[in-house]
C-alpha cells in the first residue's frame, strides 16, 4: 500500500500538519506515525499552557503574524471542539527603571503587532493585583491558557474523521527518498508514500540526517524546570504574571503560570539538558550528549553564553536562586510554597556557527519536507503553521 502523504511525529505541529492536508486534499490517504504511545507526550505536553498573544516578536514577521492568526485559531478550535480554555490576560511587570524603559519598547512592539495591551501604574499593578509588586506593568488581554494535550486528542480525532490513519509505536529508523515515493521504516514495518513531512521535533535534525539530507545545525535540549505552587496559594494572582524579559536572551524569564486545571505554576528556567527526552532532573543520555558536544557550534554558543549558562545551572541546583527571581515581583512566595513539577525540554536548532535559531527552518527535497526548527511559541501557532508548512508542500518543489 502506497500513501499520498506520511507524517512523522504526533506533537501539536505533526498534527496541524496532517489535518490540513486532509482538509485541502479531501480523500487523500494520510498514515501519522509517532514513537510514543500516546501524542503530545515531549514539548507540546510539558509546556506552560499558554495561548500567547504575540507582543514579543519582530512586527511584520512571520512569527508575529502566526502567532496572531493562530492565538485566533486556537480559540476558535476549543470552541468548535468544547475544550475548555481562559483568556485571563497577562500582565509583564517592570520591577526596575531599566525594566521599565525595556516594557515601553515592548508596549510599543505590542502595538505594531496590531495587539491591544494597557500600561499600568504602580497604584493600578497592585489594585489589580494585590501579591505582586512593581513599578509598573503592561496587561495583554488576549493571553489564555489551555491543556494542548487535549487540542491534540481533538485534532487526533478530526484527522481520523477524514480518513487519516495515526499509528503509535511507530518509530522511524529508516527514510529513503526514491524516484516516485518515499519509504520509511522502523520496527520491523513499512510505510510507502508519495510524500512524506517530518515534524520531529526534539529528533528533528536525526530523521533529516537518516533521510540523507546535509544540514548545518544541531538540536541542542534546553531544560525547562517548573514548580507547582502550595494549593492554598493557588488563587494568588488573577492573571498570568511574566518579568520584562532581556532582549539578549531568548527565553521569556520565570513566571507564574495559573492552568486551566486550577493550579498555579512557576518557571520554566532554561538550563542545558543532558537528554533530550530525559525529564526527570539530571537525566543523561550519553548519545544525545554527544550529538552537541561534538558539534562546534555548541562550543561557540558555550562561549557566548557562558554567564548567563552559569546562572540558569546554579538556580536549577540551588532553588533559592530560582526563588528569588520570582520573588521580585512576588515577595510572598516562600521555599515552603514550591513543590518541583515535571520539567519541559525545548528542542532549540543551534547553527554551526553558534547563533540559535530563532524562526522556522525547514530542509526540502522533491518528496520530503523537514521542519528542523518550529520556533516558540509553536504550539500558540501550530494551525496555522499547519497550513504553511501544506502550502509549502503544495509548492513549485512539490510533485
């Protein structure tokens, strides 16, 4: 049997994937193939919960404009499907004059990207929000949160509704790309395709390499280590409360984080992980340590970064650090109040030059499609990065 389309990985992006092919070539045979035995079990099922906003990126970029339409399209799903979800907003606290200065270029950002957002005093920061404490903040209205595990059951459920097959257990190992179709491989079994995307994520840069395809990157782990908050303090903010984050730095800083379950959550640091599918703390694979480690753009990374490597690794030790950086704009939480929940991994493309990747980067043949990076906030944009990645496929190097 020989399908129109494989794609490779059950996470929120996989899935985008498949259901809008399914929807723009109805009838088409589509097989899913995920390693695990369940879908979104690695970044789109430990992260925050989060439906971003977009007040963060460049305005008129295409993260800008995906995270928007997909904030949009996310609702709108959850809504269609009877999933439930809040738009409680966030409010990003300056708690310094040079975090101020840095909220007003981000208010102004904000609004480039077309997304309403209130400046607010000290006097109404605390009024609004009585546990916490600042100079200022920005309110972003349309930030909400939702457990994208269940988006992914749903789209799951729509992808077979169309005639999609989704196969768990199915680990790739092999990827041959041939003159009229593809063959993948793993365990023993099969599949035949006319074309064929990967959304691997945390292996993405493995299967482009077990497809033959040259890249120049590496996934390096990244760490994202999360508390739950005490229940009896779970009611402690209304809204979600993130830092002004450093424009140096690619991560957004620790926040508090309320979930649509009820609990409170702080983090995620980001900290260099020694597995890549290890989530309990000081996990270590040897070969995915290997896999940066002899990579010289790591090296070079290591030696842009190092401060700031040293401090998220010493928080991640020592979580009196990690305390203190939520402490500044919530001076009630105490050591007592944190409990260590599962940590988050973001696979992050690091080029051999050291440079992070900071938007998408996709590797294509005739009948391959790779995405070797779906940068954050992925899971917020996932429809419509669905939808690209299927234009892009329906393009002048498809067949």
């Amino acid at each position: 049997m020989i399908h129109d389309y494989c794609v490779i990985g059950g996470g929120i992006v996989g899935l985008s994937t498949a259901l809008a092919l399914l929807e723009q070539r109805p009838g088409a045979g589509l097989v899913l193939l995920e390693k695990e035995a369940g879908l979104g079990r690695h970044q789109t099922g430990h992260n925050s919960g989060v439906i971003h906003a977009g007040i963060y990126y460049k305005p008129g970029s295409l993260k800008a404009e995906l995270c928007r339409r997909g904030a949009e399209a996310t609702k709108r799903f959850c809504t269609e499907a009877g999933i439930p979800f809040e738009v409680c907003g966030k409010i990003v606290v300056a708690t310094n004059e040079l975090e101020l200065r840095r909220m007003a270029e981000l208010e102004a950002n904000a609004r480039l990207n077309g997304i309403a957002v209130e400046r607010l005093d000290a006097a109404e920061l605390r009024r609004r929000e009585p546990n916490i404490v600042g100079l200022g903040g920005l309110f972003v209205a349309a930030t909400g949160i939702v457990d994208y595990r269940r988006i992914c059951d749903a789209m799951a459920g729509r992808i077979r509704a169309l005639g999609g097959s989704i196969e768990l257990r199915a680990e790739v190992e092999t990827i041959a790309e041939r003159a009229d179709e593809v063959v993948v491989s793993g365990g023993g079994r099969e599949w035949r395709c006319r074309q064929m995307v990967a959304c691997g994520g945390l292996q993405s840069d493995r299967l482009a390499q077990r497809a033959g395809l040259a890249i120049d990157h590496r996934i390096v782990p990244f760490r994202g280590e999360y508390y739950d908050v005490a229940p009896a303090k779970a009611g402690l903010v209304r809204s979600m409360i993130y830092p002004v984050p450093d424009p140096e730095l690619p991560f957004l800083g620790v926040h508090l984080t309320p979930t649509i379950g009820g609990e409170l959550t702080l983090g995620p640091n980001a900290v260099l992980g020694f597995a890549r599918e290890g989530y309990a703390k000081f996990s270590l694979r040897p070969a995915d340590v290997a896999s940066f480690a002899s990579f010289p753009g790591f090296w070079k990374l290591v030696a842009q970064n190092w401060r700031s490597a040293a401090g998220e690794m010493r928080d991640s030790l020592f979580r009196r650090g990690y305390l203190e950086r939520c402490r500044k704009y919530c001076p009630d939480l105490t050591m007592d109040d944190l409990t260590p929940r599962e940590a988050g991994i973001r696979a992050q493309a690091v080029m051999r030059d050291g440079t992070l990747v900071h938007d998408f980067l996709f590797h294509q043949s005739a009948r391959m499609l790779h995405v070797s990076n779906a940068p954050s906030p992925a899971a917020t944009s996932a429809l419509p990065i669905g939808a690209m990645i299927t234009e892009r496929l329906f393009g002048p190097a498809a067949l």
